[in-house]
C-alpha cells in the first residue's frame, strides 16, 4: 500500500510538472500567434480546435481501454497478455489513423472547409480552410502518438511519462518562438505548433520501447490478436461514447461562438476559456494518476485503498481547484491587459462563469477516474448521452443572451446531470473490482 501510495504522489508531483509546463506555453505562444496569424487567423486555429471534439472517433476508445486492461493485466504480472494489448492496440489505431488522414485530405476537394470553420463569407479564404486542415491533421496524428502515455501510466512509469509530455510542451514552445521568429503564418505556423510535440511523443515511444521496462511490451503485428481487439473495442467503444458525447456536450463552445457571433470575436471567448482551462489542468494533476493506481489496487482487492484515497481527493481536488480559479478571476483583467495589450476585451462575466465550471468538474473527476479503472462506464454514457441536450440550449443562448453565458450554463447541467451519474457508477465500480481483471482473461483466451 504505502509503493502504491507513493507512486500516486509521484505521479501527481510529475504530473504536476507536465501540466504546468503545458499552462505556460499558451502564456508565451497565444500573443505570437496572435500575431503571426491575425485576429481573424487566430480564430480560424481556435474554432478548428474546437472541431476536433467531433472527431473523437479518431481514437474510437482504444487508449482509455488500454490503460483500464493494461493496467490489470501487468499488475497480474502477464508478460505474454500486456504484449498482445499493446501490439494489438497500436496496430489497430495505425489502420485507423492511415484512414482517418486519408479521408480527411480527400474529404478538401468537396468539403469547403474554410465555411466548417469561419461559417458564411469564409469561402473563399483558402488560408482559414489550409489551417483546418492542418489542425485536424495534427490531432489525428497525436491519437496513435498519445498511446505511449497510455502504455507508461499502466506500467507505473507516471512519472516518466509526465517528463516527457512536459519536454513535448517546451519543445512546441522553442518551435514556434523559431517559426515565428521566421516569419512563418498560416498554416505553416499551425504546422509547427501541431507537429513538433507529436515528433518529441514519437522519440519518446522509441526509446521507452528500447528500454528495460517497456521492451517486455514492445508492439509487434505478429503479436496482434483479433481476441484482444475485439476485447479493446468492446471497452473501447464504450470509452468512445462517453469522449463523443462529452466532447459535442461541452468541448466545441469556441465553434458556436464563431457561428453565433463572428471569427473576430472567437478570441474573446476562446482565449479566457484557455487560460481556465489551464487552471483546470489542475483537476487532470491530481486525479489522472489515480486511474492506473486504482486499477491496480482493485485487481489486488483493496477496495478499502480505492475508497479512501477517493474520498479524500474529493475534498482536496475542487478545494485547490477552486482556490486557483478564484485567483485567476481576480488576476486575469490585469494580467490580461499586460499579456494581450488590451487587443482583447475581457468579460468579468465570462471569467466567473469559466471559474465555476473547473469547481463543477472537480468535484466528480475522482469519482470518475475510480469507474475508469473498473471499466465500469455505462452511468457515465447515460449521463453524457443526456447532457447532448444541452448543445441546442447552449447555441440559443449564446445568440441571445451572448457567448459569455456559455459556461454558467454548462455548469449548471453538468451539476444536475452528470454529478448523479458520477455517484451511481462510483458506488457501482466499488461493488464490482472483479470487472477491471475478468475481460482481460476472456480477451487472452
């Protein structure tokens, strides 16, 4: 108990250091970027990320189920299983990531791209259609070069993996400090800042598969088995409702703005909403390590482990969650003003409204991370299948009352839908810990 203890708060220490790193690189690159790709560009980049919360397929669960049966599987000490998991798992999201970029780059000779993203009168800027492209490009590539983090947090190796994603958001910086620097814009720009931490996840993977660990788990195709998939997608596909409806529910606010208002005002939303997102980051810090732990612990049977370690981290997650958030709507019209040199206007509003919604999340992510580790998910799909009513809501709001409003209506359904859900699949992940092992060993039958 105590090595798993400490390996929690290794992770979340390291953790610590990962999402910190990440929070400051929007500080220094929103302003060059800003510069380098014009208000009107910026939004195009903005309103294209928001995008990507549609092609949460891209993944179709994979990784999530991965860490769940990895995590079980190496805690049980099967060399043999973890393999197949892993072989099994890259090698089904390489065919789909080949697809994937395939359709998307074939899709720009009959989607106009440039209206998906900047709506009416965007047509015929090929630049903000390029920097669509681009942008998606880059989250599809990540989804295959993201699995290493998935693979490291089941082995236990958090810590390194978090150095390493912290090394990936230093690098993403020098990159676009350089790009910059020399002049790139557009989507050349956008490139840079896609692309250099999907290389820097890549030399990650080759080295920790080169290494003493991760060589046991190296991924092979011989080592492929349709078992194995068929049991990862099962999971996975449940991990994949969840990430789509959560995603269309709650992640494409920057979309509706650039829909509802116009490009140029999609920077007055989406930049607060980054910066909080940043402080959100937060909850990611201190609950995420508890997933692979949890998994762990409930293969072993502790359960008492699980229960109390998530009780606590309920009541000091939101706690420090809070106290960072309240800070920031306290800091942000100075700190913005200084950072932006007032080119963009600041809702106290909006920033409150940003505030409660990190409070609200934190408040479940323990309890969510605890039904991850068990596999146990379908109170989460329920919930989240409902909470898409709140996409019509939040577009007639945002066109009548304004964009600012966004938040405090997520909030708002968030507490009524998905905290219920949150408690029903906690209790029901502590009454049944036999899940996380029992399908592994159905998949390596």
């Amino acid at each position: 108990m105590k090595n798993r203890g400490q390996r929690l708060l290794g992770g979340i220490a390291s953790s610590a250091v990962s999402r910190g790193t990440a929070a400051i690189a929007p500080i220094i690159t929103v302003p060059v970027a800003l510069t380098a790709l014009g208000v009107e560009g910026y939004g195009a980049w903005s309103a294209a990320l928001a995008l990507t919360a549609f092609t949460a397929f891209a993944d179709l669960g994979i990784g999530a189920g991965l860490m769940t049966r990895l995590s079980a599987s190496i805690a049980s000490g099967d060399v043999v299983r973890s393999r197949r998991l892993v072989s099994s798992a890259y090698t089904a999201l390489g065919l789909v990531v080949t697809l994937a970029l395939i359709l998307l780059w074939a899709s720009s000779a009959f989607v106009p791209w440039a209206r998906v993203v900047g709506g009416v009168g965007s047509e015929a800027n090929g630049e903000v259609g390029a920097i669509a492209l681009v942008t998606l490009t880059g989250f599809i590539l990540n989804v295959i070069a993201g699995l290493i983090v998935r693979v490291q947090y089941a082995a236990q190796e958090v810590a390194r993996s978090n150095l390493w994603q912290a090394s990936g958001s230093v690098a993403g910086i020098i990159a676009v400090l350089v790009a910059a620097s020399l002049g790139a814009t557009g989507a050349v720009f956008v490139a840079v800042a896609a692309f250099v931490p999907i290389l820097v996840a890549g030399m990650n993977a080759v080295l920790f598969f080169s290494g003493k660990v991760g060589k046991q788990f190296r991924p092979s195709v011989r080592d492929f088995h349709l078992s194995t998939t068929r049991d990862l997608a099962s999971i996975g596909g449940r991990f994949l409702t969840i990430s789509i409806t959560m995603s269309v529910a709650l992640g494409v606010d920057s979309w509706i703005v650039a829909q509802t208002s116009s490009l140029s005002q999609v920077p007055e939303y989406a930049i607060p909403a980054r910066v909080f997102a940043m402080v959100g980051t937060l909850v990611s810090v201190l609950t995420i390590p508890l997933w692979p732990t949890s998994a762990e612990a409930l293969s072993a049977g502790d359960t008492a482990w699980v229960r109390r370690t998530a009780r606590r981290m309920t009541m000091i997650t939101p706690a420090i969650v809070g106290a960072a958030s309240v800070i920031a709507v306290v800091a942000a019209p100075f700190a913005f003003n200084v950072w932006l040199g007032g080119k963009v206007p600041i809702d106290f509003f909006l920033l409150a409204g940003l505030a409660l919604w990190n409070v609200v999340q934190a408040c479940v992510a323990p309890a969510f991370m605890v039904q991850n580790a068990a596999g146990v998910l379908r109170p989460q799909m329920i919930g989240y299948a409902v909470l898409l009513a709140i996409f019509p809501v939040k577009w007639i709001v945002a066109s009548t009352l304004g964009f600012a409003w966004l938040p405090l209506v997520t909030s708002i359904a968030y507490v009524l839908i998905i905290w219920p859900a949150a408690w029903v699949g906690y209790r029901r992940a502590l009454n049944r810990p036999s899940e996380v092992a029992a399908p592994v060993e159905a998949a390596a039958l």
